[in-house]
C-alpha cells in the first residue's frame, strides 16, 4: 500500500515528553504530534506589545515518514497557505535528516545556520531527499510581525509535507 496523508506527520520539538509548543525551540522530537486545524498549535497569540513594537520568534518541528515500510522520495515541505494576517511565516531546514536538531535559548534567538525562505509552492519548497520509514527532519518557523502591526483574529498558515512513493 502506498504512502498515504496519514503516514506524514508533524511532531513538536524539545524533547520526548514536551507537549507545550512554546517550547519547542529545537532538541530532541517530542512525542506529541501537532494537531492539525488548531488556533495556537505552534505559536502563541501576538499580544499588543509585540504587535505595537515587532516581535520575531522561532519554533522548530519535525516532519516524519511514519509508514512502516515504505520510503518517502523526493520529499518537500512547503508554506501552502501563509498568513493572512500582516505578519508572515518562512521555514529553514537543519542541514540533516534525523533527531535531536539544534536547541535555542528562547523564541526570540534565531537558529544558527539556518536560511529562511518564504517556499510558496511544493516547487520552491524545502527539498529533503528520501525518508526511510521512521525517518524524521528539522523544520525551523519563523514568525515576523512588524511594527505597528494591525491585530487579526484567528490568523494562522498552514505547512504542506509530501513527497513520491513506489508503490
């Protein structure tokens, strides 16, 4: 059986047993899986002095072939829809397929070595190579709301992750 939306999923950051995704700032996959369609579910609201002055902060995830046999091809993870807001959203990938991914110290400190792109479309998304089953890689979000930013309810953007399979 080929792999399907299902065998793809996405995984907070900062070690196996965190659940709080304002902690996931780099380290080893947690085991708590991103719920999908949740306002919050990675970042936290904008409060009215981040809006007022800028705010930048960063989280770091994980996407994860989890068929059981099947290897992923050509994987790419891509913003597929990024915020309507007037803040945005760009991703980076660590350098290497696998877990624990750099830490950083709090959300505001950029990830070292990581470039950011605004990846649009699957064809200016992040290519990742082949993930065997079980395999994992290191996203990095970046989050810019500039200064004198306009509030906006329920804003959000959403990351696509998929790639070829042989069967």
């Amino acid at each position: 059986m080929a792999i399907s939306a299902v065998d793809l999923k996405f995984f907070l950051s900062g070690g196996a047993v965190n659940s709080d995704p304002n902690a996931s700032l780099g380290g080893a996959i947690s085991s708590t899986q991103i719920t999908d369609n949740t306002l919050n579910n990675l970042f936290d609201k904008v409060t009215g002095d981040e809006s007022s002055a800028g705010d930048t902060e960063y989280r770091a995830f994980y996407v994860k072939n989890d068929h059981a046999t099947l290897t992923l091809e050509n994987a790419y993870v891509w913003i597929q829809t990024n915020t309507p807001g007037n803040d945005s959203v760009q991703i980076g990938k660590e350098s290497a397929s696998g877990s624990p991914i750099q830490s950083v110290a709090n959300e505001s400190t950029a990830p070292s070595g990581i470039s950011f792109s605004d990846a649009a479309s699957k064809g200016a998304g992040l290519a990742l190579g082949d993930l065997a089953p079980g395999v994992v890689y290191g996203i990095w979000i970046k989050r810019v709301v500039p200064s004198s930013c306009p509030a906006y309810d329920n804003d959000s953007f959403v990351i696509k992750f998929e790639g070829d399979t042989a069967a």
